[in-house]
C-alpha cells in the first residue's frame, strides 16, 4: 500500500558524528531503528507536555 503524502511527513535529521554514533548503539541495543528512537525521544519530550 502507498504512503498517503497528504498524511505524512518526512523529516531529515541532522547530528554531530559522536551524537549519531552514541544514539546508534542506543538504538541497536534496543532493537529499534534510529528513526523510531528519535520518533519516541520527540513524543516523549515534547507531545507529552503540558506546555
């Protein structure tokens, strides 16, 4: 089935190569792609609060 572009984004994200690396191993010691880390720290941080 094809991804609806009206119903999502795509984002590039951007770090400095020691952050990337880091955030890798997290990842791989999860079992979940780097994407969905990122995709959970965003909903974590900023969806979740009040603000």
């Amino acid at each position: 089935m094809p991804i609806d572009p009206t119903k999502t984004v795509q984002i590039r994200i951007t770090a400095p190569k020691p952050v990337a690396e880091r955030l890798k191993e997290v990842a791989q010691a999860r079992g979940i792609p780097l994407s969905q880390l990122f995709l959970q720290a965003a909903i974590d941080r900023y969806l979740d609060d009040p603000e």
